[in-house]
C-alpha cells in the first residue's frame, strides 16, 4: 500500500518532510474527519460543498495527510493550485519574510516592490515579445471578468463570445460566461447581458470536425448572430478546465485568434487552470503558436496563496481609465511572494519538463487502460492535465454515475482524484509537479482498480 519513495525534502519538489506514500490507518473518512465535517455542517453554508470527506492537517510532494493519519495520493493540486508542490519551501520562506515585513497596504494606496515584480515576470513569460502590461487581482474569475472591462473599454463594443462547455468562474458576469447550469449558475440569474456562446472544438463528440471546420462554425455563428462590429472579445481556454479537459482540434485556436485580429476583437485566453507548466508549456497557448491580446491567469502563479492576473498588449491594458481597475486585497503583497517564488520555480526546477513528462506516463497508462475497457470512451490532455471520459459502451452516452463511484473508491483507497465535465462524466488527473513517478503511477492503479471495481 506504500510507495518505497523517500520523503520530500528538496526544495525542487517543495512540501515539508513528509513521507511521499499511501497510507491508510482509518477508513476514509476517519473518525477526526467526519467529526470536523459535521462541525462544516453546522457552521458553514450548506452551498459550500467538499468533494474529498477528509480534514487536512499537512500536504506536501504528492500527498495530503488528513487529521487520522491517513496519507492520501493528491492527483488534484487543489485544482491545479499547488503546481510546485503544498508548502514548497521557497514559497514558505518568501511568504514568511513578507509577512514579518508587512501584510497590507492596498497597492492603489501605497505601491511596493512585489506587485510591479510579479507584473514584471508575468510580461515577460507570457506569450508573444510585444509591450505588455499587468493588473493584478485575487482569483480567476476577477482577472477574467476585468480582462472583459478592458476589452469592451478598448473596443468601445459590448458583445463578448464565449464556448460551449467553458467554465469561467462563479461571479455574476462570469456565471454568464460559464456554460454549465448545475452547480454554478443554478437559480442564480439574471446574469450579465451580452454574452453569446457558439460551439467549441471537441474532437470527441464533434463528428470528425476538423480545427478549421470547427472555427469556420463558430466564427459563422458569430457573424450571423452577434456581428463582428458588436464583438468586444472573443474568451476561450487553451484546454477547457471544468468543461473536462477539452482539447481543441489543431488550427481551431488560431483561426479564431485571427479572424478577432482582423476584425479589432480582444482574443482573450483563460489560462487560469492550464497556465504556469501545467500542459507541458508555461502557457498552453503556446502549444498552438497563438499570441492572445489579453492572458488571464490564477490558480497555480503563486503556490497556493490568492493571486490572479490580467496580462496583455500595452495598448490595450491601458484603456481603462485610473482607478477603474484595482481592489482592496488584489496583488496582495504576501501573495506576490509567494508568486515570486513559484514563478523561480516553475522557470528554474524543471517542471515544464516535468509536466510533460507526467503527461507521457498519464497518457500511456490510460490509452493502455482504454484498449482494455470500452467505458473509457476518449483520453485526452496535454502535459500534467489529462482526463478520461467515461461513457456507456453500447451507445456512448456518458456515464456520471460511474464517475462518481471511481472517485468515490479512489478516496476511500487513500487516492484524491476530481470530476470535470459538462455531463459529470470526466475523471481529470492534476498531478502536482512535484509528485514523483512511483507515488504517481501508484494513485493511477487505484484509480483504475477503482474502475474496475464500478
């Protein structure tokens, strides 16, 4: 049941000094565990779900050690939070040293090094040599919805098209954005106007739609309904997050990038989930040669604390008036340096290589796995972010409820895997890069005895 990997000490894998290993002492949840879900219960809106019923008391590596001493294999990074690995030392020791120093000014009151630094690195590494210039906020769905203000301030437009199955975040405009009813938008309206969806690339269930077949329908769809002289921005992730891991068919990306260049529309790509070496490449835009006008980033930049970003073309970041874009906790200095610190990570401990590599051993696994059982109906993914979709074999329907039950058996087998999906019906794997090939590999035998067993 436990890996013979020695613990996790190197700042290159990040996390305090615990051993990298499954270990099951309790049942899962545990006594310790359930006794804080039941105080979450009491206190905490009941709209605050917990998908893994265990209470963590450590997470570093590849594991997450719960409050019964249970250490569990982490196939989720928190969403694609913990890229670098819980608790890298580099992030802790930054983190540290700003908190002793000061917590807080608010930058739009007194400015400060980190924040212009952070700026700095996320012009730099961002796709495309061109000038840039960066806000800073505090969570994914701030950075896309002030990446929006920007482009309709720009474009003097009001239309902003988005995809089916894209997952955009949980405020009211990015509600509007988001496709999925259930959990996000369910009895939450009216939303935000002037929102239009189109159809994405999905390879899997688009009838063998090319990437430029697929552009040329949306593209189309927007011209017809909305009109280019209405469209502010066009939104799309790389790789759809919460939509399950949707890659596009290749040449869909940048048809679209190019018919909004021609057209004076902001091409907006939300990297909140695949940016920072998550797929293989810093950003996943760059696995398609694209150069968005605006990136949205978040989750894995600053190694667990709340840091997001708008970065993008000089000319167009300037748009907006002074004062019309800021926030009382955004580019927070704790967390920008615990950003600062990642971001060293992420460009100088390998894990862009490591990333890919994670990929190659996901990937194989699962193609293997998929030649076996029917159920797997597509693997698909790049670098770190990998899913399977799970299906009926016998009319390719997908199958939710099979889903749940393999997560459900992973985490009582001392594994943590995530859901995705338009339909429920995705299993994504988002390894932390710290996570080594041993403790890897060993999570993904549960997860498919797991399926074996549903």
């Amino acid at each position: 049941m436990t890996s013979t990997v020695t613990p996790s000490t190197s700042a290159a894998t990040g996390g305090p000094s615990l051993p990298q290993e499954r270990r099951l002492v309790t049942e899962v949840p545990g006594p310790r565990s359930r006794a804080l879900l039941e105080r979450k219960a009491a206190a905490v809106a009941a709209g605050v779900g917990v998908a893994v019923p265990v209470a963590v008391v450590a997470a570093g590596g590849g594991v997450v050690v719960d409050a019964d001493g249970n250490s569990l294999v982490d196939l989720g990074s928190g969403i694609a939070v913990t890229s670098v690995g819980n608790a890298h030392p580099r992030v802790v020791e930054a983190v540290q040293q700003q908190v002793a120093a000061f917590t807080h000014t608010c930058f739009t009151i007194a400015a400060y090094d980190g924040y212009v630094e952070v700026a700095e690195a996320l012009n730099r590494l961002t796709p495309g040599d061109h000038a840039k210039k960066t806000a800073l906020f505090n969570s994914g769905a701030e950075a896309v919805e002030n990446a929006v203000k920007i482009a309709r301030k720009h474009t003097g437009k009001q239309a902003v098209v988005v995809f089916d199955h894209a997952y955009h975040g949980r405020t009211n405009l990015t509600m509007a954005l988001t496709a999925k009813n259930q959990p996000y938008k369910n009895g939450f309206g009216p939303f935000a106007p002037e929102v239009y969806r189109v159809p994405m690339s999905y390879p899997y269930r688009d009838g063998g739609l090319s990437g430029a077949e697929a552009a040329k329908r949306a593209i189309t769809q927007i011209e017809k309904q909305v009109g280019a002289e209405n469209t502010a921005a066009v939104l799309i992730e790389p790789i759809q997050g919460e939509g399950g891991f949707v890659v596009p068919a290749p040449g869909f990306l940048s048809a679209l990038s190019a018919w909004a260049t021609a057209n004076d529309v902001v091409f907006i790509a939300d990297e909140v989930q695949t940016g920072f070496a998550r797929t293989g490449a810093m950003f996943a835009s760059e696995h398609e040669g694209i150069v968005p006008d605006l990136v949205t980033t978040a989750k894995g930049m600053a190694g667990g604390m709340p840091l997001s970003a708008v970065t993008g073309r000089a000319e167009i970041m300037d748009s907006a008036h002074v004062g019309g874009l800021g926030g009382t906790y955004g580019g927070n200095p704790v967390a920008c340096a615990a950003a600062l610190a990642a971001i060293d990570a992420f460009e100088h401990d390998g894990l862009v290589e490591r990333a890919a590599a994670i990929g190659d051993l996901l990937l194989g696994r699962l193609r293997a796995a998929q030649a076996e059982d029917p159920r797997i109906g597509d693997v698909r993914g790049r670098g770190a972010m990998v899913a399977i979709e799970l299906v009926d074999p016998a009319t390719g329907e997908p199958d939710a409820a099979l889903t749940g039950r393999v997560v459900k058996y992973a985490y009582e087998h001392g594994v943590i895997a995530l859901t995705a999906g338009t339909y429920g019906n995705v299993l994504r794997f988002l390894p932390p890069l710290a996570i080594d090939d041993a403790l890897l590999g060993e999570g993904l035998d549960v997860v498919l005895e797991g399926l074996a067993a549903a």
